[in-house]
C-alpha cells in the first residue's frame, strides 16, 4: 500500500500542477491538456485499483496463514 500511495500522490500532484500552469500560461492546446489530465486520470485509477487488489491478496494470505481462513 505504501507504494501505490506514493504514485497515487504523485500523480494527483502533477495533474494539480498540470492544472494551474495551463489556466496560468496555456502552454498546451486545449485538446492535448485533456489528452494528459485523462492520461494522468486513468494512470491514477489503474494505480489505485492494483494497490487495493494487492493489499486484499497479501491480507488474505496472511489470514490463511495464520489459519483464520479456510
């Protein structure tokens, strides 16, 4: 989990500072600001997604190990 919140952050920091500097500076046409902010979007989600099914297996893993599961 530690992992996947650190690129999860991350992530959501540069979409914010993707954000601001186009509204500040529009250094991108409109069309390749929304091209990255969903790049960036769907990279975060896919990011979480894998974070929470890896932090399900290994827990369930370890309740089978200690024989709390079948």
């Amino acid at each position: 989990m530690k992992y996947g919140s650190i690129v999860c952050t991350i992530l959501f920091v540069l979409s914010v500072i993707l954000t601001v500097v186009q509204v500040w500076f529009t250094p991108f046409s409109s069309e390749i600001f929304w091209k990255l902010l969903f790049t960036l979007g769907a990279f975060f989600v896919a990011a979480l997604a894998i974070t929470l099914v890896m932090r399900e297996y290994f827990s369930e893993r370890e309740l089978k190990k200690k024989g709390y599961l079948d």
